[in-house]
C-alpha cells in the first residue's frame, strides 16, 4: 500500500461517523444528529474524490490496492482494492448517502441519530463490498449490510414494515448461504480467500457449473432477477423515502457486480453454457415486468418494478459476452442509480405533503407545485430512456451490444424503450397534468430550497451523463476488456 488508504476512508469514515451520530442519543439532540450526519456524509464523499482523479484508466489492474492480515491461520486478509469495475460504485455511494441525509432531514422526527446512523454505517459496508478482494471480508460485509437495511424498513417503514422487512431479510440471507458454501469450495481448492486467486483457479465443469447455481440464487436475489423479484416491491412500499434511494440506486448493484466480480471471472465456461437462460430470464423482466408496472396504482410500486425492468437489462449485458453489452450494462447501473434515486425522492416529495402514494388520489399538481413538476419530468423522461438523458445511454448501448449478439435479443430488448415511456409518463400524466383533482391536490406547497437542492443536484448528474458519459466510460474500458478476455479463456 502507498499514499493515503482512501479506500479504507471510504468504508470506516461512514462507519465511525454513524457510530457518533447514534451516540447523540435521543432526539433532544436530534439538530447535532442531523448536523453531524451531513457532516459525515460529506467528508466520506470527499475521501472518495481521489479514487477517481488518481485512477489510471490505462491499467486493468487493481489500483488503491491495501492488504494486511486479518486471521492468519486460515489465509484471511483485510484486502482492499477498485478497478474500474468498481471505482465507480464506491463514488456513486457515497454521494447517493448525502442525498438520503439531506432528503431525511426535516421529514424524519422519531429517532433521528439511529435512522442517520444506519444510513451511514449501511454506506461504510457498501463501499467495503464494492472494495474487497477477500472472499470473507466480501461475505462479511455483504452479509452485515442487510443488517442497517433490515432496520430501516423495519422500524421507519409503512404499515406492514415488518412482513417487508422480513421477507427482504429472508430472501437475500437465504441466497447468500450458498455463496458462502462455494466461497468454501474454492478455499479448499486454492488454499486462499483471495478473490484475484480464485479467477485463475482451474475448475472442472460439474464444478463450475455448480458454483454458477450458488452464486446465481445469491446474486440474482440482490438484483434482483425474476422470478426471485418479490420482496423488491414489498420492500419499495413500506421503506421510508431514503430506504427506497437507497435500495434503488445501491443496493440492487451489489447483486449486478457479484456477477462481474465472481460468477463471470472464476466460472466463465459455466457462464457461457447458461448464457441462453441468463438472457432468457433478463427478456421475461424487461418485457414482462414492464407491463407489470403498467398496471400499478402505488406510485412506488410502480417505480419499484420498472428497477426490475431496468436491471434486467444489466444482466443482459453481462451475458451477451461484448464490451459495448458490458459497459453499458455498467453505465445502465450508474444512471439507475442516479434516475431511480431521484423518483423516490419525488414520490417521497409528494408522499411527505398528502401521505398517499396512490395514483388516483393526486391529479393537476402542475398547477400547485409548478418547479416540482418540471424536475419531476425530467426524471420520468430519463426512467423512460429519453436521449439526451442518462437513461438513454446505458440501454442503447447494451442494445447495440445485443444486436452483434443476436438481432431478435436486441429486438425483444428494445421493447422496454415502448413499455418504460407508456408505463412512466402515463403515471406523469395522471399525477401531474389536468385540473387540480382535489382540495388536498389545491393545498399543496411547491418544493422548498432544501428539496430543489437535492433535486437539482440529481438532475445535473442525469443530464451531465446523458450528454457527455466519456468520463464515465473511459474509467471501465480497460476492465471489460480484461474481464472479457479473461472469460474468453477456458478453464476446462
């Protein structure tokens, strides 16, 4: 390790911060709580700037790399490391937990410092998912992320927070113990926990083929793939506006890149022979979930599927095996992160003034709530895939990847550009346009300096990437391109 351990700023910054914030203690103290969380947040976004701005984007290797030994008797190491598989998930955190502070703010009034301190460990433990290079310190942190999550769903959610937060728990833990019987395997095989180790490993095709089965019911969980997306829409209605941000933007990534980090590097004969299934099951999502959406009446639930949707497209650009599929599938996840993230906080806008997520209740808010609307339109444009816009960005390219794949792929892909503007602006337009619907629709304040800021913010990053995602893209170039030779390689 050389220079500052940025990457360890990134995950204990958060971490310790939220163990302060919980220290504050009741909600006599609820303005330090709020004060000291913004504070955190910030300064473990800044910590992550340099991971960016000294990224070498020449290089396929693992850069900020920092190692130490955890348990020696059985090889464990506290192994750290980003590439540009990786780099960018770390920044994208960091800067969504600010969003979520700034949106919780004056909206959150019962137990302040322990719904801001689960957002900022929660944060602390992405960023040592996206970072680790040790197959236990990777499970440990993948697993105690859910743990924050589980407590934000739980305690700060709807009416049937616990049955959502339950079912959330259930699912992933119950997908991750598998993962952790091949991380096992492969222990046994190589004598190491090390992840880079484990890519070289030469392994039989029973073997790799029941590696893919473990990893797939952990990772596709997380994503999550159909048909094991149930307890993503549970999850989206009854978590408060910061838990549904977060879930969204974050969350459903850390399924996508265990794909990249293990199921494609370490079984890659195995993933080329289930490559149709793969596709398969990202066409029934984007297809399928997209007009399961159409039909919703709960706002959330709506968005909650066209995630779905719109993460089955990712998947489907990892298993075209292309580098146009690849990237796009990681700037589709970027993007996601930023457009999903400021939908809930829309609907959270309007959720925090009339307590009601229903379609039907609301009608001509155009009309009260005028700068809203706009930014709100926005979003839709970009969750529909408008060019110009960072949605666009990530599915043309992944459809341009599926065309070299197979033009039928590519066509049935594009349905989603149809089915995502027909399901989107159809809720815009019930919601926002036509006379004002009701007395309470006529009462309503326009947004406040505190949610233009957050708003705006979001907005900027959509139309930045939407216009110019080189910045964006240079930094995974080399990786994919590693990653993709490297699958290309058997390994029988």
């Amino acid at each position: 390790m050389t220079g500052m351990p940025f990457l360890s700023l990134a995950i204990w910054v958060p971490i310790i911060g939220g163990l302060l914030v919980l220290a504050t203690g009741s909600d006599r103290n609820a303005p330090m709580a709020r004060s000291l969380a913004l504070l955190t947040s910030v300064v473990g976004f800044l910590v992550t700037i340099p991971l960016y701005t000294g990224f070498d984007t020449a290089t396929s290797q693992m850069q900020f790399v920092e190692l130490a030994s955890w348990i020696p008797a059985f090889n464990v190491n506290y192994y750290l490391g980003v590439d540009g598989l990786s780099v960018l998930f770390v920044l994208l955190n960091s800067f969504i937990t600010i969003m979520v502070v700034i949106a919780g703010w004056e909206v959150i009034q019962s137990k302040v410092s322990q719904y801001m301190a689960a957002f900022l460990i929660m944060s602390g433990l992405m960023n040592g998912i996206f970072s680790a290079l040790d197959g236990v310190l990777f499970y440990v942190f993948f697993e105690a992320s859910l743990i924050p999550l589980y407590l934000v769903i739980g305690v700060w959610g709807g009416p049937n927070r616990v049955y959502a937060a339950f079912k959330f728990f259930l699912y992933t833990l119950a997908g991750s113990l598998l993962m952790l019987v091949s991380l096992l395997y492969l222990f046994m095989q190589s004598g190491s926990f090390n992840i880079l180790e484990w890519h070289d490993l030469r392994i039989g095709m029973t073997a790799q083929t029941m590696i893919f089965w473990a990893f797939l019911v952990a990772f596709a969980v997380k994503v999550p793939m159909w048909p094991v997306h149930t307890w993503l829409p549970d999850a989206h209605v009854e978590a408060p506006t910061g838990g549904s941000v977060v879930l969204a933007a974050i969350a459903l990534k850390l399924g996508a890149y265990g794909f990249l980090r293990f199921t494609l590097p370490i079984v890659p004969d195995a993933a080329h022979a289930m490559a149709p299934m793969m596709i398969t099951l990202s066409l029934i999502a984007v297809v399928y979930i997209g007009f399961v959406a159409l039909v919703q009446a709960d706002m959330k639930k709506l968005v909650a599927y066209s995630s779905i949707a719109h993460m089955g497209f990712v998947t489907l650009g990892f298993f075209i095996f292309n580098p146009l599929g690849i990237e796009g599938a990681l700037v589709q996840m970027i993007s996601h992160g930023f457009v999903s993230g400021a939908m809930f906080l829309c609907i959270g806008v309007l959720y925090d003034r009339m307590h009601s997520r229903q379609i039907a209740d609301y009608g001509g808010v155009v009309n009260t709530m005028p700068k809203f609307a706009a930014f709100f339109m926005l979003f839709a444009m970009a969750n529909a895939g408008l060019p110009g816009t960072s949605g666009f960005v990530g599915e043309f390219m992944v459809a341009l990847g599926s065309v070299q794949y197979n033009f039928w792929v590519a066509f049935v892909a594009a349905t989603t550009l149809i089915v995502g503007a027909a399901y989107t602006l159809w809720m815009y337009k019930r919601v926002v346009f036509g006379a004002v619907a009701n007395d309470n629709v006529a009462k309503l304040q326009d947004i406040n300096t505190r949610e233009f800021a957050f708003l705006a913010i979001l907005a900027a990053c959509t139309l930045i990437m939407g216009i110019y995602p080189l910045p964006v893209t240079e930094v995974m170039h080399a990786s994919v391109n590693d990653l993709l030779q490297h699958v290309a390689t058997s390994k029988l």
